[in-house]
C-alpha cells in the first residue's frame, strides 16, 4: 500500500501503521468477509475511510478487505501447513475450529509464521471443549508437531568427538544438542503421523480446505484409523537437515532428559532407576550401548559457552 493511497489525517507514520495491522488482523466472518466492526467494537467502515483512500474502481473497505483476507488467509494455510496431525485425530470440521478460535484469541505477535503455533498446545488445554473427542491424543499429536518444527531448524553444536567423551571425567555433565526433543506421549502418536504425511498429496495445498472453509465440494480425505492408547517414550531429532522419530525405552529415557536437565551422569542414572523403576543393574547393563549410539547420532555436543573461546 503505498503513501499516495492513504490518508494519513491526525496520524503519524508509526500510528498509520499500526491502525491498518489493527483492522487487518480481525478476523474474518463466516463468510470470509472483512467484519463490520472490530473484536472491540469499533466501525471497520469509519476505520478504513479514515487511513484508506478509495479509487475509481473500490470503496476504502472494499481495498483494506483486500489485506485483510490475505493476512487471514496465510495465517491459516501456515497453520494447517504445520498441524496436519491434529486435522488427523480430532476432523476437519473440528479442525476448522480449533484454527479460527486459536487465532483469533491468540494473534500471530511474531514476523515469523514459524512460530505461528507455538502457543497451540497452551490455548488447547485451557480450551478441552475444541478437543474434546480426544483431548490426550490431541495434545500428543500437538506436541509432537510442535517438536517437529523446533528440531528442524533449532541450533546445534558442534559434536563431541570419542576423545573427548572419554576425557569427561568420572562424573561429566553431557551437554545434548538444543534440536534434541524428548516426549513422553501417552500414544504411539509419531506412526499416526507418518501415515498422515504419507497419504497428502504433495502436489495439492493441504491448507486450501481450511482456507475457505467450506468443504461441501471438496474430495473428503481418506479416514485414518485412530491408535490405541500406549506408553510411547520418543526422541526427536535432526540428521543433514531432515527431522526423525527415535523410540527410547524408558529407562533410556529418563536418562537422557535427566543429562538433559543438566544432571551429572551418576545423579541421572539415580533418577533413571526411580522414574522408570528399572533395576540398576539393567540400566548399567544398557549404558555402554546407550551412549556409544547416542553418541553416533551427534547428541553429545560441547557446551556453547566454549564456543565463544579462542
């Protein structure tokens, strides 16, 4: 929108800028029109016609509906782009739902659509009733989507080499790659979701239902079967740019959020032993193996404070 159709009366630029994203970021009717009055109450007619020139072809509304469209459109594109797991559990007209009520209560405070959902997991247990049917599974699914788009692009350190683990000390403190996310999920959530990736078709927007909201002549999507509840103990992680799902056992587990909360290596062993209730032995009997594969995947890195060192 450039200077010339504005009409920046009793407004500076930094006050413009801001009532034009206050209008564009309302949410959208029923209809996907620009609303008659704001969330708050104001005229969306006397708020445009005052920052807003019309043309010879469009009203002042008619052009800030425009933005406002595309605005609401990308918003939710980029979300159904990120969550299409939680589409998969609870349906798309629940899903519609879950998208319009998120966003609206909860608008993007972030340039980045990266961090779109990051709040989602937070709005949904405050808001059981948008996921109701079923609540645990969703929240799983949630979270585990949300751990996709941290390890995919959050830091990572350089590798601690064999050499280095070995010089630790007695008791080291493992330092663990940010990009590594450890979920303790009450269902086996990450199959679900590969078969979700498998079946969308990568040549169609997987968003464009979501965004008209109107599914009547839409293809209907192929019904995957829900699983069963189960104790599913799991790492996320990051290889040469592609995120991957690692099953842990529980012990394994425990473990490894304990180094991961900055826990010496005998104080997590301890702590391993009593929240899964494995016998010590069995887990001593597993660390060598732990490590030496943990260790293969890059998990151990050095401390980014050293980094920093000549």
């Amino acid at each position: 929108m450039s200077a010339g159709n504005v009409n920046p009366v009793r407004m500076n630029l930094d006050q413009l800028q801001r009532a034009v994203f206050d209008v564009v970021r309302q949410p959208l009717t029923d209809n996907e029109r620009m609303r008659e009055h704001t969330l708050d109450g104001r005229s969306t007619k006397e708020i445009a016609e005052e920052i807003v020139k019309p043309n010879d072809r469009l009203t002042s509304v008619e052009r800030l509906e425009i933005y406002n469209r595309v605005y609401w459109f990308r918003l939710l594109s980029s979300l159904a782009d990120d969550f299409p797991g939680l589409r998969a559990v609870i349906g798309q007209e629940a899903f519609d739902k879950v998208l319009l009520g998120y966003l609206t209560e909860m608008p993007s405070v972030s340039y980045t659509l990266r961090d779109l959902g990051s709040r989602l997991e937070a709005w949904l247990r405050a808001h059981p009733e948008f996921i109701s049917s079923n609540e645990r599974m969703a929240l799983d699914m949630v979270r585990l989507e949300w751990a996709d788009i941290e390890a995919f692009d959050a830091a990572e350190f350089p590798v601690l080499s064999q050499a280095e683990l070995a010089g630790l000390g007695e008791d080291p403190v493992f330092h663990l790659q940010p990009y590594l996310q450890l979920l303790d999920l009450s269902y086996p959530v990450d199959e679900l979701l590969l078969k979700v990736r498998e079946t969308e078709d990568p040549e169609t927007d997987i968003s464009s239902n979501v965004v008209m909201m109107d599914h009547s002549d839409s293809a209907p999507r192929k019904q995957l079967p829900l699983p069963k509840g189960k104790k599913v103990f799991l790492a996320v992680h990051r290889q040469e740019n592609i995120v991957y799902f690692k099953r842990l056992k529980p012990e394994g587990f425990a473990l490894l959020r304990a180094l991961q909360q900055g826990q010496p290596l005998s104080q997590a062993i301890e702590t391993s032993v009593n929240w899964s209730g494995k016998k010590l032995e069995r887990v001593m009997e597993q660390l060598h193996d732990w490590f030496a594969n943990w260790s293969q995947l890059g998990w151990f890195c050095r401390p980014p404070e050293k980094e920093s060192q000549p």
